[in-house]
C-alpha cells in the first residue's frame, strides 16, 4: 500500500536526517509523527518513528510520558488548532485571553510568556484551540517552530503602532523562512494545493516542496493607537500576500471579525444531524474538512452506517428543504442532514 507521504512530511523527514543534536532530532520525530498520514500502509513507518523517538527520549534521561509537556506539543482539542505567534509585546497573550478563558499574562514588557498556553476560543457553537506563544525572535527554540507547523493554521500577531516595527518583522520573516513555515497565506494555500501556483520569485522549486503550507493571518493588533495606520502601510508592503486584520485588545475594534477569520482559516464545514422524523439537534455539529460529502459525514458517525447509507435528506438556508441527495453530495457549512439506510 502506497504510504502517500505529504511534502509536509518529507520536510520533516529531511530535517530529521540534517539535525545535529538529539534535542533537534526529537523535535523532528515529533513533527513526523504528527505530519505522517495515518492507515495501514505507514503503520510500519510509525512504529520505527515511535522506537527512534523513544530511544533518544532516554538517551536524554527523559520519560516519553513527560514529553509532552517538555517539549511543548499540545494535543488537539476541539474543531481545529491555532498557533498565535509574533515578536516581543505585541499582545499576543491579550488576543488570547480576550477570545479564550485561557490563564495567560499579559505586561507592558516583552517575555512576559515563556511557554506557550493553550485556552479555547467558542465561535458560534464551534470550539477552536489557540495556542498562546512566547515571542518570535533570533533566538526561539525548535519547538516553537513545531507549536506553528504542527497547529492547523495560525495567527501571526504584529503591533501596528510600535516605532520597531520594521526590524521585528524582518526578524519574524527571517526566522520563518528559515524554519520554512513562511508564505503560507491562505491564497497560497489553495494555490499549491491545486499545483497551479505562482509564488516565484518569493521560492524555487526545492523551497516549495519543503514549505509547510498553512494558512498564516497577520493581525494588525493595538490599532486604537494614532500611528497604527502608518504601521499598517509597513506590513502591507513587507508581507504583501497575506490577509490582514487590524484589531484592538483595548476597545474591542475587529476582535468579532478575527474570530471569524479563524474559524475560516481551518478550513471546515459543521453540519447538524437530523434523526427522521425529529427536529434536528443543532447543539452538536459535525465537524468536517471543507469539501466532504454526505458519506464523509456518515463515516464520522459510524463505519458500518457508512456503508449501509443509501441516500440522505437536506435542509439549508437556500434551496434544499428536505430534497433526497446522493451520497457524493457535497456538503456546506450548516447543512442539516437526515441520513437514509
Ligand atoms: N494600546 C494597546 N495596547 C495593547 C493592546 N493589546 C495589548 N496591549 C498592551 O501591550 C502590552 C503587551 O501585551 P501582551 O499581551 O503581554 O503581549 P505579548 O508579549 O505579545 O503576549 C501590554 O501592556 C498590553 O496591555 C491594544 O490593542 N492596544
Ligand atoms: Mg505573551
């Protein structure tokens, strides 16, 4: 069986045989292990990641239980997860705590936040994971890198008012680019996805391959300030290809619309379960990658059903109001479906 490795992975992969400490090498066994598609034909790969893992993990005197909070990988809760990441004080732990019930400090002074905390934002009836970083800089530690490449999109967060702006976006273009994790603009992402992409010059072909694509925002934060029209000309013109939002901890200002944003940037869909005959149960939805259809959704339901459905009925807000549908059926956000076997 073909193991279908994502250029994601082989990224990972390359890292892995290039890295020099063990301490590198780790952090690249868990981002394979994280990246590796999950069925039968990498089942062997998987195992031998685990063993070499476990292996250097005692070589370093450390527990494989302890790993997780050693090496900072957070598990995935809710419909998705999302890196918040920038330079020193921008307000990254502001966003954080205002969108989540996440405990994390906030001060008028930068490394305030030294390991990264995770809170969960609800959107709608969505649950979504951010993950609050320590500032990007010169010095940030491999599993920084991993926190952004492993989460599912992210956020990177810049304070249009400060007078540094300039240097410290260069830093954060630098060291992302070193850690190939940047452009990854959601236009691009759809771009490499259907390989019809024009990112050159920004990349050369070897580049593309390694890049992990996911979708970046950049989040103009403290725009209640008087210069944080100027600081957003600068970003426009240094990172030009990715979608900006300007907001503010301070008075509120596009804090509905980020919320928005990130939900959209995960790229799925919610739809809501209808038993026949009953009102449809819309506290719970599915969640599903955009693009699924209604035998996808059944799938996440049980296996055996999946298989047994012949046909489903649909609800939205446009045109269906209980018509029949095939189980190739593309779904939208907030479709209500009632399954057929
Ligand atoms: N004027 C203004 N200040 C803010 C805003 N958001 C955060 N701050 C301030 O910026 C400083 C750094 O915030 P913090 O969230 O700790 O930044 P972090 O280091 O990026 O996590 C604190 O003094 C915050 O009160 C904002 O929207 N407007
Ligand atoms: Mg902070």
């Amino acid at each position: 069986m073909p193991a279908n490795l994502t250029p994601q992975y082989l990224g990972a992969d390359k890292r892995f045989r290039e890295a020099k400490t063990s301490e590198e090498k780790i952090v690249c066994l868990q981002e394979m292990m994280a990246l590796i598609p999950k069925h039968k034909g990498t089942e062997k790969m998987r195992a031998d990641i685990k063993t070499r893992l476990s292996k250097l993990l005692k070589m370093k005197g450390q527990k494989s239980q302890t790993r997780h909070s050693t090496w900072y990988h957070f598990e995935k809760q809710g419909a998705g997860q999302v890196a918040v990441f920038g330079a020193p004080n921008v307000g990254k732990s502001s966003i954080v705590k205002i969108l989540t019930n996440a405990q994390t400090e906030i001060a008028p002074y930068p490394f305030t936040t030294t390991s990264p905390i995770a809170g969960m934002l609800i959107y709608e009836d969505v649950q979504i994971q951010l993950i609050d970083t320590p500032p990007l800089a010169e010095d940030s530690p491999p599993w920084f890198f991993h926190i952004i490449r492993t989460a599912d999109s992210s956020v990177w967060v810049i304070d249009a008012s400060s007078d540094d702006l300039l240097e410290t976006t260069e830093i954060c273009i630098k060291r992302l680019k070193e850690a190939n994790l940047y452009p990854g603009s959601i236009d691009m992402h759809s771009n490499l996805q259907n390989e019809n992409h024009s990112l050159e010059p920004m990349i050369n072909d070897k580049e593309r391959e390694e890049i992990v694509v996911k979708p970046i925002y950049i989040v103009a934060n403290k725009s209640d300030e008087p210069n944080a029209l100027l600081g957003l000309e600068i970003i426009k013109e240094l990172v030009p290809d990715m979608p900006i939002i300007q907001v503010s901890t301070k008075n509120g200002n596009g804090l509905e619309e980020l919320k928005r944003r990130i939900f959209d940037s995960l790229e799925i869909l919610r739809v809501y379960t209808k038993p026949k005959g009953k009102q449809p149960d819309l506290t719970d939805p599915v969640i599903l990658k955009r693009g699924s259809t209604v035998f996808d959704a059944a799938k996440t339901l049980h296996k055996d059903f999946a298989a047994k459905l012949k046909y489903a009925r649909l609800w939205d807000n446009e045109k269906f109001s209980g018509q029949m549908v095939e189980r190739s059926h593309i779904l939208k956000d907030k479709d209500i479906i009632e399954f057929h076997v």
